[in-house]
C-alpha cells in the first residue's frame, strides 16, 4: 500500500495504535483520497525519521552563492554536499541549490561586459569614417569582450573600466585637438581658394561653401556623436562601477564562507591516505611529511599513500597524551620499518559454507518497557529466559549484587522515571533476573525468509508459530515457523499494534503488555 | 571487580546477549596501527571475581569491532581492520572457525551493530564512507549506504523501528537511514568536529545521542534536530563511545580519550552522575548489559578489560 501524501516515507514501521486507523483508511481505496489528509496527519507522527520542513529559500539563495562561486566550482561535488550538509541544509535545500546554480559560461558579469563592448564598437563604427582615431578605441572593447572565454577577475573590470575612461577622455581630446582645427583649416583653405577663384568659380563657390558648410555640419554632428557616445560611456562605466561594487559585497561574503569553509576542513585536514590508519579524530600526533596527507585546497583532496602504516592527524582541540610506546610506534612506522611482533596470521575461513551451529538457547525474553508493546508480543509466557550458563543458582553470582548506594539512586531513578517500568523491581537487592530490553522473538536460525524481510519489507505475514521456550531440538525443528512468526510479529507490530497475542503467552504477561501498551498510548 | 588483561590493545567490549557472564573483547596490536588481532571471548566466574577465556581468534590485521548475534547465541562478528568482517562460532571447533570471511569495504571497518529488532541482520561502518547491511546467510551485503563525506564510525540500529538506523561520521554529521529507503532521511550536523559514536535511547526511540572529538555528548530528538535536548560535557579528550542504558531511560555511559567511563543522567541538571578512571589508557570501549542491570564493561588502550557493577569501583577485589 502506498500513501497519497508527497512527504510518504512509508507509514508500515510505525506500530502504534494510531497506526491502525491510517492502516484502515489506506486500504479503502476510494476513500484513501478523502482521507489523504487525516491519514497524512496520523501517520507523520509515525514517520518521525525523516525531514518534513518545507525548504527555506533563504538556505536555498546562501547555498546558491555559495556553490557559484569559482573556487568552490572547482571542488569535488561531495565536499559541495557535505559543507551544505554541515551547515544544517537539508537535502531538499541542498538539491534545490544544486539544481539553481546557473551555467558558468553564462554568468552575468562578462555577459554585460560583452555587450558594453559591443555597444561601444557600434558606436565608434559610425564616426569612425570622418574620424581615424577611434581605432583604438574599437580595438580596447573588443580586446575586453575577448575576456568573456576567461575567468572573469575583479581586476579586469578594474582595468576594463580604466581604459574605457581613458579611451573615452582621449578620443574628446583627440577631437577637440587635432580634428577640429583640421576643419577649421581646411575650411580656411577653402575659403581662400573661393576668393582665388571668386571670379572663376562663382557658381561653384556657394556649392563648395555649401558643401564645406555640410561637411563642417557632419563633422559637428560625428563630433557630438563622439561627445554623445563618450558620454555613454561615461554612464556606463559609472553603472559598471556600481555593480562592480555589488559584486566585491557578494565576493566578500562569499570569501567569508570559503575562509569558515577552508578552516573547518584544515581542522579535519592533514589526514591520513586511503591504506593508513587514520586516527583522525583526536589524536594529535603529528606525523611527519612523509606519510599520508590530505590538503584541501580549492576543495580538492590530495592523498599521498606512503606508507603503509596508520598516521593520524591532528584533532580539533587539545591534544590527549599518547601512550609512549604508540609515539614509538608510529615513527617507526613513518620510518618505514614494521614492528617486529607481527605475524603472519591467516584468518580466512577454512571452509566458506559450513554451516552454523544450532543455538542452544532462544533469545533471552528481555523487557523495554512499553516499548515492547508492540514488539515485545513475543513476551515468552513461560519466562525462563533464565538460561543461566551456570548450574548453581543457589548464589546469585556477583555481577548480581548491588549495593544499597545503588539501589538508592535507582529509587531516585525510578522516581524521575515518567513511564512504567512494567514489570522491573527494584527494591530487592539481588533485583529478579527478569530482564530490560526485548526485541521480540526471532528465529534461531536465519532463514531465507529473513532475508526476505528485509529485501521485500512489506512481507505478508505467514502462519503465527507458537515459540516455545525450546529445547535445543525444538529449535531446530521449528525453524521456519519461528521465522514466520518473526514475519507475522513485525507485520502484527505494524499493523494491529500487537493485540492479539495467542497461546504461549501467560495470561499475566498479556496483561503486562496491556498495561505498558496502554500507558504506552499514553505517553 | 575482574580484570582480563589482553595481549594486545583493546577496541571494544560488547556483552552477550544471551548468557549473562559471557562477553566478547576486540584487540589490535600495537594500538591498531599496524599488525595482528584477536577477538577474545571471555566468561566471568559467578562465585569469584575471576575472569576466564572462554576462546580466542586471531586476524591478520586489528579487530576494531565486535558484535553478537541476537540470533544465534555462539556467533559473532569481528570488525577487522583490512576491510573484512569475520564471523565466529564459538560451538564449533577452533579449526572451523572463522566460519566467514565477508570482504567488502575498501577500508577499514570501524563498527558494527547487529539489528536487535529483526536479529538476522547487521550493519559495518567503514572508513571508506559507507555503511553495509549484511546477513549471516549471505556472502555479499545486501545494501550499501554511501552518502557520507568521510569515515563512518559508528552504526546503531533504532531499538523500536526494525529498520531505521542511525550513522555517525567524521564529516561531523548523522545520518538517520530507513533500509527501506535508497538514501538518508535525515542529517542532523551535530556537531563541528568528528562524530565518533552514536546510540539510541532504549526507551525513547527518537532520541539519539552523538559523541564528537569535541569532547562533547549531545542528545538529540529527531522531530527536533536543529537544537539538541541536551548537551554533556565534562570529558577531558574525545568522547570514543557511548551507550544508552537498556534499563534506565536517562542513563548513558561513555569512554573518552581522557581515560575515564563517565555516566550520564541527561535529563538532570548536573548530568554528570558517575565517573571511573580505571584505565591508564584511552579508554575506547564500553558496554552496559542488557541482562543485568548495573552491569557494565570497559576495555582500552591499556590492554585491561574491566567488568564492574555500577556504583563499584573497577579496580577493587
């Protein structure tokens, strides 16, 4: 069966009570719809174990920034995961982030950069007939739009943005400079040649004058383009220095990031190879350059095996004194020698498939209080769960005694204690030796079916099996039945919350579990 | 109370779940670096505080972990440091054993932890960044967990939900896994540093407690992960391991680096209710008995493997 509802880790490992109404409602197919909802609302508590927190865009955007930037690009992508991880993103964020994460070809800045250039070498095109000088100019946005293919660097748009200003100042210059007196001598030439040859060319006088006149207009009008565009550039350069300076923000925080990033892992750095063992943890011995180490620059891991022996690293905080002989040990093994005391051991099992013996005794019947309400159906009636190993029970053996400062605390304990202890005694100083914590009955032997149950969890429960306290050969004999039971009792676990308990179970111990499944309820 | 010394450095003390006096000890030689194992398992003597060896396997590189079967009371399973995992039947001759050699991980196996709900099947966390799910009757895993950034440390099976685990690693997070699922449910990022153990509440199946190199231990309920329920401190070193006790809701043991087995009581102000220096070495392993109450285990660096009643002093007679 499957639930309706998105966040559906399946509800069949929740074996509480509660269970058995969204149990219920799931298998009515037609109202599985209507009670999507209530079912959903009653079976979220019982998948306690998985992240139901709607994703928070402002992870999401951190996480972004993050992973945009260059250097973290570079890095392997688990060690991307696994600081998101550390931040506390879950893995929705961190996918979400992941999947946000634009191109890197198509970044903003060069993009807008590009087009600036263009914009600036379509401009300087159009004077650039009168006008010989703005070759350079062309040639300054161009040479940045070639930038575009390369990693963009802050002091690029510096530079970018300084040759613009200069190419923009020099080009007013130039043409206040050199192209204006140009026109102005060639418009006196051309004066004096008209009153040279005012007699001959008369008519041709106003047209030359005229077309003097036109081109000065031209010259005028390129020259104001020139202005206009430099102009522009002006404004946008003004412009790029805003977002450049928006830009060095983000940077800023981004460097943070990567500085609590790059120490975090320098603290679990100069780790050990893939063959060394590595105590990693803790122990502060530093090993010399010689054997392994992990660097973590720019997010990539160098791992140099050396050596065969283990090396460790440093720990976070202070260092535990090391045994002297582990220091010994260890430089001998950066020194390259092995120590002496090893043999060679063969460990392989002379026979791979022989097959394991026949328990002796059942799983002890241990009691988790109310826990095992649903598990603990398997509640041996007959409780002897005493198999001692010992034949003499006319001694409680030592591990038994406690003294009365113990037995006081538990009091203490007990009275802090907020559930049931079911059917736990303290008083008694040897305490009765029924006993804590009980998973339910499972099958001496590992069957198939066992395996089963894990590969398949939603097995169907098979025929209930009576576990007797058994003897060693009843054991043996009910091997399939007891994994069956195994089956049923998880099944029963999960569906019905263990309430029908048949045969085998004494009375009082029903009862028992009644109570503590009741209280449990409760709780 | 006894003490069992080992010949090489003890890793982990796990109780059987089965007989009351029978435990299962993890040593690596020369501190695990480089060289030999062997798992130990050891009986105490009812009448007098002896401890005796019941049985021992060696391996070829060091035993970090060790686990029982909840469902065969003869089995175990040894974490190895090559990458391997052996299993051991005790009722069958030394010479049959190990019965199995499962070798998958690329790195070493740091834990193990047998589901105690379903008994037929365990998880290894390894330092190769995963996590496997295995049967006895299986030669190959059944499941692979691969989404930490670094070592996994520590496995622990959720005591109510037969499929939900918990993992902690040395990317400073938890995970929190459903077999049923391909990947995790959730991440809590506990802590800043390296997350070395993880262990449910026996009696609270949301409440998660999480052991870091930050010499910290912090408790956490999953409905509620962004802020911890509590937080202990008072180790001097790394917290190494931690165990919620199966017969007190609020009490959890743990052994740190600074050498002491200190109890907790989380829900009091001053959670610090006990503490043991025993060990003149890291303490690394720890382990409180499902069959007795009170009982509790420790073994370290010192190569000394102490079982105690709580409120007792270790060391005395």
């Amino acid at each position: 069966m499957t639930m309706t509802q998105s966040p559906s880790p399946p509800n069949s490992n929740d074996d509480k009570p509660q269970a058995v109404s969204a149990e219920v409602a799931q298998e009515a197919n037609q109202a599985q719809q209507d009670v999507g909802a209530e079912a959903a609302k009653q079976s979220v508590p019982a998948s306690v174990f998985v992240n139901s927190e709607p994703i928070r865009e402002d992870q999401v955007s951190n996480a972004v920034k993050f992973l945009s930037h260059p250097k973290v690009r570079g890095s392997p992508v688990i060690y991307r995961r696994s600081f998101l991880e550390r931040k506390g993103l879950t893995k929705e964020e961190i996918d979400e982030a992941f999947r946000r994460v634009p191109d890197p070809t198509s970044s903003s800045k060069p993009a807008s950069l590009n087009q600036d250039g263009q914009a600036k070498s379509s401009s300087n095109v159009q004077t650039q007939a009168p006008i010989q000088t703005p070759q350079p100019v062309a040639v300054a946005p161009t040479g940045i739009a070639s930038l575009e293919g390369r990693q963009f660097h802050w002091y690029h748009a510096v530079s970018a943005v300084g040759l613009l200003a200069a190419s923009g100042c020099g080009t007013a210059l130039l043409i206040k400079k050199v192209i204006i007196p140009k026109l102005k001598l060639w418009v006196r030439k051309v004066v004096l040649e008209e009153e040279n040859d005012y007699a001959k060319k008369i008519d041709a006088k106003p047209s030359l004058a005229e077309e003097a006149a036109a081109a000065a207009k031209a010259a005028a009008a390129a020259a104001s383009d020139v202005a206009k565009a430099s102009q522009e550039m002006l404004n946008s350069k003004n412009e790029e220095r805003r977002r450049f300076e928006e830009f060095m923000s983000l940077m800023d925080a981004q460097v943070q990031e990567m500085k609590s990033m790059s120490n975090s892992i320098r603290k679990l750095g100069g780790q050990a190879s893939s063959s060394g063992r590595v105590f990693s943890d803790h122990d502060d011995h530093r090993v010399s350059a010689s054997s392994t180490k992990q660097s973590y620059a720019n997010g990539k891991v160098d791992v140099n095996v050396q050596l065969e022996g283990r090396s460790s690293t440093p720990p976070a905080s202070a260092e535990p004194p090391h045994p002297k002989s582990y220091m010994e040990i260890m430089e001998m093994i950066q020194r390259g020698e092995k120590p002496s005391n090893i043999r060679e051991v063969n460990d392989m099992p002379p026979n791979p498939n022989q097959p394991l013996s026949n328990p002796l005794i059942a799983p002890r019947t241990k009691v988790l209080q109310s826990q095992t309400s649903a598990e603990g159906l398997n509640q041996n009636g007959q409780d002897d769960g005493l198999n001692y190993l010992l034949d003499d029970e006319s001694s409680t053996p030592w591990w038994q005694r406690k003294n009365v400062r113990i037995t006081e605390i538990e009091n203490e304990d007990e009275v802090k204690d907020t559930g049931p202890y079911g059917v736990r005694t303290n008083e008694q100083p040897p305490p009765p030796i029924q006993r804590t914590w009980v998973p339910p009955r499972p099958p001496p032997v590992a069957m198939p079916e066992a395996a089963e149950a894990i590969r398949r969890p939603k097995s169907t429960p098979k025929e209930t099996a009576t576990q007797e306290q058994s003897a060693d050969g009843q054991s043996a004999a009910h091997p399939s039945e007891v994994t069956d039971e195994l089956q049923r009792i998880t099944k029963m676990s999960e569906s019905v919350g263990a309430l029908e308990m048949n045969g085998g179970f004494s009375t009082g111990n029903s009862a028992v579990i009644q109570e503590q499944e009741n209280s449990y309820g409760e709780n | 109370m006894p003490v069992f010394k080992t010949p090489f450095n003890g890793y982990s003390v796990r109780f059987s779940p089965f007989y009351e006096s029978r435990l299962a000890v993890a040593t690596a030689q020369n501190f695990g670096i480089l060289g030999n194992g062997r798992v130990h398992v050891i009986d105490l003597s009812p009448s007098s505080p002896v401890i005796n060896e019941l049985i021992a396997f060696d391996t070829a590189d060091g035993v970090y972990d060790v686990a029982w079967s909840e469902s065969h009371d003869s089995v175990l399973v040894a974490a190895v440091a090559d990458g391997s995992m052996k299993v051991y039947d005790t009722a069958l001759p030394p010479q049959a054993n190990p019965v199995r050699s499962l070798k998958e991980h690329a790195r070493e196996v740091h834990g193990l932890d047998y589901n105690p709900t379903r008994r037929d099947s365990f998880l290894s966390a390894s330092w190769d960044d995963s996590v496997k799910l295995w049967t006895l009757d299986r030669p190959a895993s059944l499941r692979t967990f691969r989404e930490h950034a670094y070592c996994v440390y520590s496995v622990a099976w959720n005591p109510k939900h037969a499929d939900v685990f918990a993992s902690a690693s040395g990317d400073c997070t938890v995970r929190i896994w459903d077999v049923r699922e391909p990947g995790s449910t959730m991440i809590i990022p506990g802590h800043e540093h390296e997350i070395l153990s993880c262990d449910w509440n026996k009696y609270d199946e949301c409440l998660i407690a999480t052991a870091s190199v930050d010499k910290s231990i912090k408790i956490w309920d999953v409905r509620n992960y962004r802020v911890p329920v509590s937080a202990l401190n008072g180790h001097g070193y790394a917290v190494r391991k931690i165990k919620f006790s199966p017969h007190r809701r609020n009490l959890l043991v743990s052994c740190s680096y600074d050498m002491t087995v200190c109890l907790w009581d989380f829900m009091v102000e001053d959670a610090l209710v006990g503490r043991y220096d025993h060990h003149t070495e890291f303490a690394v392993g720890v382990d409180l008995s499902v069959l007795v109450d009170g009982l509790m285990a420790s073994t370290g660096w010192d190569e000394l493997v102490y079982v105690w009643q709580q409120g007792m002093d270790p060391r005395t007679a």
